[in-house]
C-alpha cells in the first residue's frame, strides 16, 4: 500500500522521485 501511496506522491511531486526508490519522502 505504500508503494501505492510514493506512486501518487512521485507524480505529485517530482522532489519525491527519490521516494519512489526509497519509498521514503522527506
């Protein structure tokens, strides 16, 4: 679910590309 969740945040918001990866949004 929270690759779900770093998925939407990714297209949201480009800074949190690395949360893709990392699944991890600071």
């Amino acid at each position: 679910m929270f690759y779900k969740w770093t998925v939407i945040t990714y297209e949201h918001d480009q800074k949190c590309r690395v949360a893709l990866e990392v699944i991890q949004c600071p």
